[in-house]
C-alpha cells in the first residue's frame, strides 16, 4: 500500500507526463498502480487511504472466537475451539483460524487489564509468600520469604510446614529483625492464613486476626491467581531459592542450620545495592524504621501447635495419622504441634506425648499410654446353658479345652461337653481337669477321648517338653555288623 507522499508523486507525475506509464516509469512503480491512485483521486479518497478491505471467511465466526476468548481469559488454544467453529459454519483452512484466534486475543489482551506502575511508601507494605524446594539437597523444605516494598529489605527463613503456628510464628520472627511493624501485611490467598470467603473477598483467620491486632497492622489478601500483585516477593522466593537453597551443601535435614545459612545470605544481599532502587537495603531500612510502628513490649503468646480432641482410643490425629497419649486424656483438648522430624503433644503447657513423625495413614501407639499391654483381643466366653455353666465352672483347663475343640470346628461339640461332664462323677474332678489338659494338648476334643485318658490313668505316657530327645522302648534283637554282606565273604561263604 502506498503512502500518502507516494500517491501525491504518482499525481505530480501524471501531471507533468500525461500518461499512466510514464509517471509510473518516474515513481519507479507500475501503470496499474498508478491508474488506480488516480481512480481514487477522482473518486474523492484521502490520499494514503487503505483500500476496501475484502471479506474473510472467519469473518462470520468472529462474534464467536471473541465471546470464548473472553470466557477463558485468552488461554483458549484455536485447536480446541476449531470444531465449534466448524459447527457455526466456518469452512476455511486450520491455518487462518489460527490466525483469526491471534488476533481475537491479541485485542482481548489490549482491554483486559491496564498497568500502572506502584509507588511504595515507606512503612506501608510488607510481602511475604511461600516456596518450596523442589530440586537440589535441601529438597522438601519450605521457604518463608518477606520483603519490605519501599526499602527491598529481604528476609529468608526455612520450615518443614505452612501451617498457621509456623506462619505465624516467622511472621513474628520477621517484625523482631525488622525492628517495627508496617501497615499492611500483603499475602496471596494461603490456606494456613484463611479463615473462609464470602463473595471472593478473604476472610482471614481468628489466630492472624489476633496476632495483626497485637501488633497493629492490616492484614491483606491479593486477587486469586494474581502473582502480578505480589511480584517484589515472588521475585524474592525465585532469586533466595536458585541463590541459596538449591546449590547450596546439603543441610541434612536440620532447620537450625539451614536458618542459619539463610540469615548470613539475607544479610549478604540486604548489605549490597539493589539493582532496582540502586540503593543499599540496609540503608534505606533506617530510613524506614523511623515511620515503622513500634514492637509492642508485650510479645504475643502463640500456640505451637493445632488444637485436637482426644478420643476414647486415647489417641488425637494430626497430619491424617494418628499418635497416641495417655488414657487418663480421653475427652480433652490438648495441642499437637511438628517439630522436626517429631510430633509434640502439650496440655496446659506441658509435654504429655512425643512421637516421631509418621506418615499419612500410619499410627504410633506408646504401650506406657495404657494401662494393660497390648495383646490379641478375647472374648470372655459367656455360659447359656446348665451343661455350659457346669462345665467352665472346671475351671481354665476346661476353657481352654473348649476354645481349642471350637477352633478345630468339632462336630456336636455340646453333646460332647454334656458327655464329658457325666465323667466327674465315676473319676472325680481333679483326674477330669488333668484330662481335658491332656486332650488338649494332644488335640483330642471328643467324649470317648476324654474316657480313654481317663481309662489309661497313670499309664498314659506323659508329655514330652517341646525340644527334649525322644525316647523309645524298643525290644533288643540279635544284629551283625556290615562286614557279614561285604562280596568276598560271601564268595567264601558259597
């Protein structure tokens, strides 16, 4: 398309020349181009104008890639949004309909959203956000990160959980290293820091409701999936994670250490000039404790720990696993906190149970908790009738007799339990309990057994211990030794 100054030369050089090829021969074009600036001219078109725009065959879709670019927030992609476009009627190739949902969200970027940029002020704004370890040595920790929006104080911690106690308790943490308390508190939607929504707006915790009144700032929540809003700190999280915790040397697993090395690194970069502000953090925070609030005398008390109840099996879950306390706290609330690689358990402040850390779906169960050893459980077994009663009355000899005959599956176990009682009357109750130790010991559950051992009395062989050498009586029997068979005597035996 020719510019405004280049359709003036074409005129120019149809005046001086008279003929179409001329004056394209002068601008260096063709004399259809020229004939066709000048049917523009005549028609009364600005000059530079584009020509008419001829019609595209997504031009009948167009309604619709726009509404569904919209809906998804421009990430729908154009192949799966191409069978629609079949359905309304679009018949052209894959390659303008790629084309076409370019250019819809290329137009839906432009009105979606308006950046300004922000201006901290001293003293407003605190970030803090998590992050966790996914590669290198000291994989699985967690990264607490803060940073002050005006000075670009960074502040770096690690811990094991995001739980509301460790949030709080860094957040706390990070006030005393500061040495003030600025207005705001801006956090993303965290869960540990959540207390419920209502119509997208964040209701925060009871617990962090306390602890921002203690210390007297506001506590704040940006838009959900809006890291935008938060990019000093998601910055922070990035830079102290591929800086510090993943080429550093393995920690081995001990926060003390890894905080250790995380507040020599913080003190590193907060003491060297920030490539944004090219001012030093350290400085600047000076500057900005003087319109900091000040730490309140009082510091909070904060639980280290989760509430539970303990229930009737003596034991309180934490972690979807289960460890146990001692029975005399059935029905009591205790606080169950994470400590390393150990589970703490308090009540009033004092240690009642310490367990190590188990993983989902596991129990640990201390014996001490309770007051009888752990075993198999029994049934106590229960007489109904008057045989039942008479015969349990023989004391344990008999139950036992009875539940190893039941484990057996013996058929007509109570018409032998009624027989065998008929046998105390001709040889006495002492002599019946040995037997029925006997029988059971040999495996033998029914009445006519019961009648052989007694028949056989003092006779029958007594056990033998379990591991004691066998011994046998054998009838003695004249013998020869192995040289009778051997093949030369036998030659001169023939």
């Amino acid at each position: 398309m020719k510019s405004a100054r280049d359709e003036l030369d074409i005129v120019n050089a149809y005046e001086a020349t008279g003929t179409y090829r001329g004056a394209a021969a002068l601008c260096g074009t063709t004399h259809k181009t020229v004939k066709r600036v000048l049917a523009r001219r005549v028609a009364g078109a600005e000059p530079g104008r584009q020509s008419v725009r001829r019609p595209r065959n997504t031009d009948a879709i167009r309604e619709l890639i726009d509404r569904r670019v919209q809906e998804t927030d421009g990430r729908i992609s154009a192949k799966r949004l191409l069978p629609a476009a079949r359905v309304a009627g679009f018949t052209g190739s894959a390659r303008n309909f790629r084309r076409a949902v370019a250019a819809a969200k290329r137009r839906w970027r432009q009105r979606r959203r308006v950046y300004r940029p922000w201006t901290p002020q001293p003293g407003e704004h605190l970030l803090i956000d998590y992050g966790l370890v996914t590669v290198g040595p000291n994989r699985g920790l967690r990264q607490f990160s803060a940073v002050l929006s005006w000075s670009r104080w960074r502040f770096v911690r690690y811990c094991r959980d995001e739980t509301l106690a460790t949030t709080l308790r860094l957040l706390t943490e990070c006030f005393e290293a500061v040495g003030g308390v600025p207005a705001v508190v801006l956090s993303d939607r965290m869960g540990c820091l959540k207390g419920g929504v209502v119509a997208n707006v964040m209701v925060p915790a009871p617990a962090y409701v306390r602890l921002a009144t203690h210390f007297g700032f506001r506590p704040d929540f940006c838009e959900a999936a809006d890291p935008e809003s938060k990019g000093a700190v998601e910055a922070l999280v990035r830079y102290a994670k591929d800086d510090l915790a993943v080429p550093a040397q393995d920690w081995g697993g001990d926060l003390a250490v890894a905080n250790a090395a995380a507040a020599c690194w913080c003190a590193e970069v907060n003491g060297r000039e920030h490539s944004e502000t090219h001012a030093v953090p350290d400085e600047r925070l000076t500057v900005e404790r003087q319109v900091l609030r000040p730490l309140p005398r009082l510091r909070p008390a904060l639980t280290d720990g989760v509430a539970r109840k303990v229930d009737k099996l003596a034991t309180v879950r934490f972690g979807s696993a289960r460890y146990s306390v001692p029975h005399q706290l059935v029905g009591a609330q205790v606080l169950v906190g994470a400590h390393d690689d150990r589970v703490e358990i308090t009540r009033a402040g004092a240690l009642v149970a310490t367990h190590p850390l188990t993983p989902p779906g596991g129990a640990s169960i201390a014996d001490a908790h309770y007051p009888n050893r752990a075993g198999t459980p029994r049934r106590a077994a229960r007489p109904r009738t008057p045989d039942e009663r008479a015969f349990l009355a023989l004391g344990p000899a008999a139950e036992g007799w009875l539940r190893a005959a039941a484990a057996a599956g013996t058929p007509r176990l109570a018409a032998h339990v009624s027989a065998i009682l008929t046998l105390e009357s001709a040889h006495g109750r002492d002599a019946l309990v040995a037997a029925l130790d006997r029988a059971r010991r040999f495996c033998r559950f029914t009445a006519d057994d019961l009648r052989a051992i007694l028949a056989a009395g003092p006779a029958a062989p007594a056990p033998q211990p379990a591991g004691a050498e066998l011994t046998t009586c054998v009838p003695a029997v004249p013998v020869r030794s192995l040289d009778a068979y051997r093949l030369d005597r036998l030659r001169d035996v023939s």
